[in-house]
C-alpha cells in the first residue's frame, strides 16, 4: 500500500521583527511583510535557503515605512499600519487585508495560499542553432527546429489563492477581446502582438495588487476561487496598495516611477499608414494636410525605409530618401515632426546585425538585440545616433518590442494556452526564463537613457517613443503604447475602449490604436480579417472608420495607421470627410485642456483615460460600462460602437437612428458639452449622435480651457478661453510649459487655477 507523504507545515513557528519588516518562520518556508508607506506593504514569500538578489527592473522605490506595529494571539498576528492591517493566520500564514475602519478588502485562499514546484531552467546554448524563418505581416521571423540547450539554474512555478468579494477588477494590461470586470475570466499574461502583459490589477473594493516578477503569468477566476501563476520565479514578490484606485494608481506610480510627459506636440494628431514610400510622398502628404487647413503635428514613416534585403538596418534606402536631413527640416518648418519605424531585429545582411554579432550581443538562435544587457542598449542607440537621430528624427516608434511572436506564423488562430506554450518556448529559450516577458522594459530604457545623454547639454527634446509591447515601470521612459495590428470590425473597436481602460488601469497612462484598425480586407491567415474588402470605397467602412477617428480624438494619442488603403483625411468623402475634419478641430480646441491632464499625469499621477468605476465607484452601475470613460477629471466620452447609416455591403439603412443610450453616474449632474443640456446623476438617456458628432457630457461645475483649432500645436500658441458648467463649483488647475524639453522636471511650468 502506498504511503501518504507528509506535507511541510505551514504553521507560523517564529516570528521575528527586524528593521526593514515582519518576518514569519514555517517549515514550508519564510513569509516577509516589509511596509512602505501609510498604505502599502510589500509581501514577499520564499522556500529557498534566502531571498532572491536577482535585478528587478521595474520598482525602484526602496524606502521603508517604521510607524507600524505587530500584535499576537494563539491563532493569528497582526500587523497595522495607519491605513491598513494585515491578519497572518499562524496556521496556515494565510493573509487577511483590512482598511483603518476594519473593512475587509481582500484574502488569501485560508488553507493553501501560496504553492511552490521547483523546476529546471534551460537556455539556448551559445552555438549555432537550426532555425528558419517565416514571413508574418511583423516581417522575416527566426524559428527554432531543433534548439540546443543548457542548464540554467532552479527556479520555481509559484500559484498564489485568493478569494474576491462583491467586486470589480481591471487592469492587468492588455488583452485582445474587450470585456469590462476582469472577474470570471482566464488570462495567459504573455507579450504579443495584439497582448500586452502588466502584472498589476486594482479593485473596486479599494486596493491594488502589483506582482513584481518578470515571467509570464495566469490569472484565474471562477465560483470556486481565484489565483495568479508565475511561470518562473525565485520567490512571489507582492506589493498591496489600498485605498481607491486612483490612489491605487498613485501608489503604483511611487514604486515605479512617475510617468514622463510627453511632449506637447504628441498630443496632436499623427498621420501614418503603412506606408510611406519616399522622401518626395512624405512632403507632399504634408503638403496637402496643410493646403486643407487640417491638424497635424506628426508624419511617420513605416517599415522598410532602408535598402533592399537590408532588413532593421537603421538607415535609408538612397533611391527613395536621398537626403533624410532635408525632409526633416522642411516639416519642421511646416510645424510637423518626424517619427520613424525601428525594429529590435536586424537582418543577417546588414551592418547592424555584424557590428552586433562582432561583440555578441544578440539573443542567440535570431537577429534581435540583447536588450536586457546595457552594452547593447548603448550600441543600439548610437547606431540610430549615427543615422536618424543625427538628421533630426523626433520620435521612435519601436515597433515589434515584444520581440516574439509565434502566434504569427499560424494560418488559423492558435488557442490560448497554445499562445502561452509557444511564447514560452520562444522567448524563454532566448531571455533568461525569469524576464521573459520583459524584453520591452529594457527596450525602452535604452532609448530613454540613451536620448537623455546625447541631449545632456540642451535636453531640449523630449523621448517620444511609440512601442508594442510594456511592462512594469514603463512609463517613466517616455512611452505610449497601441494595441497591435487589429482589424476592421465594429467588434473590434468596441473591444478597443475596454482594452485601453484596463491597460490604464494598469498604471501606464499612454495608450492608442490604429484608428480604422490595421487590416481592413478580408485575407487568406486569421489575423488579417477585416470585414471591408472595398475599403475606402465602402460607405459601410467610412462610417465605422469616422466612429473610430471620433473615439481616438479623446485618447492620450491621436493617431491613424493601417494597411489596405490610405489614411489621410482626404481620401475619406463627401460627409464622412466632413465629419473626420470636425473631430480633428475638436482635438485641437480641446488641446489645453488635454495638456493640462497630460501635466496632472506627470505631477499628479492620474490618469488621462479611465473607467467610470475610478471616480464613481460607489454607483455599481459604472462597474460594467464598456463604452463610456472618463477623459481627465471633467469630461466622460461616450463613442458610438454600431452602426447606424450603412449595412455591412454598403447600403443605406431604413432604419436609421442616430442616437445611443447614455448612463449618467449617480452623485453630480452632466451637461452636454456641446449645447449645455442638463442630465441628472443616475439617470439614463437617448442621445443623439449624427455621424459628426460623438457624445461628450461635462461634470457639473466643471471648467473646460479651450483654444481655436490649429493646423498643429505650435502653431496654436498659448491662447485660450474658458467653457464654463452650471453646478457646484470645480476650480480647475491649468498647467503650462515649455511644450518640449525636460525644464519641468526642474519646476520650470506654472499652473493657474481657474474658477
């Protein structure tokens, strides 16, 4: 017969107060409790012999908070804190989170709240590997057959089990469908191209839960409970923020790190398409732009600016672009700036990927650069020092940050956990396996420390860097993120607002889309599958593209981008052009208003987009609105996400109405922000919403700055006048700087308040 294996206890046997925290013995292994402020705590919870001392890029708040006590009973002990307490059952070491009032906010599984399996680690080996490559609408990709590996080192699968109550969660990054509360789902937290992996969520019940851990995870949650699995890691490494989630958000901020501020100009509308094939193409789109009078701040170029078979090589093509330099002074003379594709890969051809492969520097079995090692970083940097930034590039669009994605070279969708078995195997042979989803962090610092240094002296450009792909911390490098190569559909972009808000929700406040969604035809591998096979000659499209240029117009970027037909305003007809022209004039006469949250984000630590639960939590009926937010403290937006006027094959609808329902959330009355109509808190509307408009309502008492609409933001100047809201009052903290430059790091802005 066999015999049952006792398991290691987890009774509390020894407890030990040292200076940076609260430390409880068990035989199964070592609970820390290290408290860093008033209202956060850090949890750590280890079975090895000591605390891991691996780099952890993402947090870099180290300070200790010493005003809190401990007490003990037979049963449990207590840590308390000014803003929280915290309940250790000495049983079990299960974990209890209360509020000052003695409010329960949230609990570990009482019996088995974390689990530990210790696993071999593998790596590529450092000699040649038998890959091949594939083609993807992502360019060439290196696969491995038969990967030749070494040992690495132990590391463990860490399963930690919670309980939720009456509750919604969001955050967690970015997932490709929309939903609202992330309750009852199953999600593989791994880097893609349409995902975005952020280990942070926060509840409605008045905390966050950032996990500090570089490794792909799982979040689960049905009737029988709810769990977080780490793929690899030494220890599971918590930090527990309480307090309302825009405080949740600030606190995630204080260990991470502020958010950069972009520059002003980035909140202007940016023109792109894929692509732009020449010099001469560039100029005269902006040309145009101009004759017509309508806003832009910024052209990209796309992909394949360099030379033939000259794949990532950070340079031009001569033939196309034979003087860069040029180009770049002549739109900075038209008030427009440059951004321009890059790409961590580069191909085996070019001077890049030699003078990489000289210093071994890549990722072995490819041609992407080794990001997580700082010589690296350097070396990619003053390539671009070399070429494009030397001609007065203003802004990188890292495109293909994650830098993996296997689900691209199937013809039909992989599931889910196939997704995650691949990214595994993919990323996990090529980076270390415990930072395998955090490729795009150390990306991103490169650049920005990198842009910073050559710019020591005058700092007058600020890092501008459009990527894929983010992690824990990244908005302190000057980041905005999108949301992949999507396509057309009205399902599409109502996935989009929720998406957007649970990546915000995430802590990183600059997120955008491809407006019109990247793939507009229908084509032969799954993820190119628009509806629109006319494209631009389908009124169906236009309508469906003017709902989305409207929605984009109230996101912290506003920018166009796809494939399968051209972007520009123009090449979009008779009413829909009418009604592009107006959303962009919208943007610009919103523009001090939306630099002024911008500046809120940096100083403040809010957020420019968010769900209706962040200001109205208290009303349950905001918890599931998937298509209405917030848009900075005064204005909630409210985009149209079905059709109205055309059918799928273009034709009119008979039953045309243009209008949708809005819900009004309980505790102050709206306005519309148009013609001033009042709506009482809690209550639900028909709206109109004719194809030029989109519904936007202002809190009472609010005060909107405005500006007239401007060809760009340099242009606009400073000027501007104030729309005022019937109600109780709401003074409104203008905030002003130089637009560019890092003088508002130094206090070089004023704010005045307006009321």
């Amino acid at each position: 017969m066999l015999t049952a294996m006792a398991p290691k206890s987890r009774r509390i046997r020894r407890i030990e107060r040292k200076e940076e925290g609260l430390y409880l013995y068990s035989e199964y292994g070592i609970l820390c409790l290290e408290p860093k402020t008033e209202s956060i705590v850090r949890i750590r919870y280890r079975v090895a012999e000591a605390f891991s001392q691996k780099e952890k890029p993402g947090v870099v708040y180290h300070g200790d908070f010493s005003g809190w006590e401990y007490s003990e009973t037979e049963d449990s002990v207590v840590l308390t804190l000014p803003e929280l307490k915290i309940q250790i059952n000495r049983g079990t070491g299960a974990l209890r989170f209360y509020d000052r009032n003695d409010h329960l906010l949230f609990a570990q599984d009482a019996i088995q709240p974390v689990e530990f399996e210790a696993f071999d680690s593998y790596h590529l080996a450092d000699v040649e590997q038998k890959t091949k490559q594939i083609q993807t609408a992502d360019g060439k990709k290196d696969v491995i057959e038969e990967p030749l590996k070494v040992f690495t080192g132990k590391s463990y699968h860490i399963r930690t089990h919670f309980t939720f109550g009456d509750e919604a969660i969001y955050g967690l990054g970015q997932q490709e469908k929309g939903c609202a509360s992330l309750r009852g789902q199953n999600l593989y937290l791994q880097q893609a191209n349409r995902k975005i992996a952020i280990p942070m969520f926060v509840s409605t019940n008045g905390y966050g839960i950032l996990t500090d851990t570089y490794a792909p995870m799982i979040f689960h949650d049905d009737p029988k409970g709810a769990y977080l699995y780490l793929e690899a890691d030494q220890e599971l490494d918590q930090y527990f923020i309480a307090g309302d989630m825009n405080t949740v958000i600030k606190g995630y901020r204080l260990l991470t790190g502020k958010a950069a501020l972009l520059p002003k100009w980035a909140f202007g509308y940016v023109q792109s398409q894929e692509r732009y094939e020449s010099q001469e193409e560039i100029l005269k789109t902006v040309e145009t732009s101009r004759k017509l009078g309508l806003g832009m701040d910024c052209i990209v170029l796309d992909w394949l600016s360099w030379g033939e078979n000259q794949w990532g090589q950070k340079s031009y093509d001569e033939k196309r672009f034979p003087d860069p330099k040029a180009m770049i002074d002549q739109l900075h003379k038209e008030h427009v700036h440059f951004m321009i594709s890059i790409w961590p890969n580069m191909g085996q051809e070019t001077e890049n990927y030699r003078e990489f492969a000289e210093q071994k520097l890549l990722l072995p079995g490819c041609g992407v650069y080794d990001a997580l090692k700082k010589e690296a970083r350097d070396l990619y940097f003053a390539q671009l020092k070399r070429t494009h930034f030397s001609y007065g590039t203003d802004a990188w669009w890292c495109d293909s940050s994650e830098p993996f994605t296997p689900e691209w070279g199937h013809a039909i969708r992989p599931e889910e956990g196939q997704n995650w078995q691949e990214y595994l195997k993919e990323a996990g042979l090529r980076l270390p396996y415990e930072y395998s989803n955090s490729f795009a962090l150390y990306h991103a610092q490169g650049i920005w420390e990198n842009q910073r240094e050559a710019m020591k002296e005058t700092q007058e450009k600020r890092v501008c860097n459009l990527t894929r792909s983010a992690y824990t911390g990244q908005q302190r490098y000057g980041t905005v993120m999108w949301s992949g190569d999507t396509a057309a559909s009205w399902e599409t972009l109502k996935d989009q607002i929720a998406i957007g808000l649970h990546f915000s929700a995430s802590g990183l406040p600059f997120w955008t889309m491809d407006i019109g969604a990247f793939f507009v035809k229908p084509g032969s591998i799954w993820y190119w599958n628009g509806e629109y096979a006319e494209a631009t000659d389908s009124k169906a499209y236009c309508e469906l593209y003017t709902r989305w240029y409207q929605f984009a117009a109230f996101l912290p970027m506003f920018r166009a981008h796809g494939t399968d037909c051209r972007r520009e305003m123009w090449h979009f007809k008779d009413e829909f052009y009418e009604a592009l022209r107006k959303a962009n004039r919208l943007r610009y006469q919103l523009m001090p208003y939306i630099y002024s949250e911008a500046g809120k984000v940096w100083q403040n630590d809010q957020s420019l987009i968010r769900w209706l639960a962040f200001d109205f939590t208290e009303d349950k009926n905001t918890w599931e609105l998937t298509d209405q937010f917030m848009f900075g403290e005064s204005l909630m937006v409210c985009p149209v996400t079905g059709p109205m006027y055309y059918e799928p094959d273009g034709t009119p609808r008979n039953d045309t109405d243009a209008s949708r329902m809005v819900y009004f959330p309980a505790g102050c009355d709206w306005y519309d922000f148009y013609t001033g109509e009042k709506y009482a808190g809690g209550s639900t509307h028909k709206i109109a919403a004719p194809l030029d408009t989109i519904p936007v309502f202002a809190r009472e008492g609010s005060v909107i700055p405005l500006a007239d609409a401007a060809r760009s933001t340099e242009e606009q100047g400073d000027a501007y006048t104030v729309k005022q809201f019937p109600g109780k009052a709401r003074p409104y903290a203008f905030y002003r700087d130089a637009g560019d430059g890092y003088g508002y790091e130094r206090g070089e802005y004023e704010i005045t308040t307006i009321s």
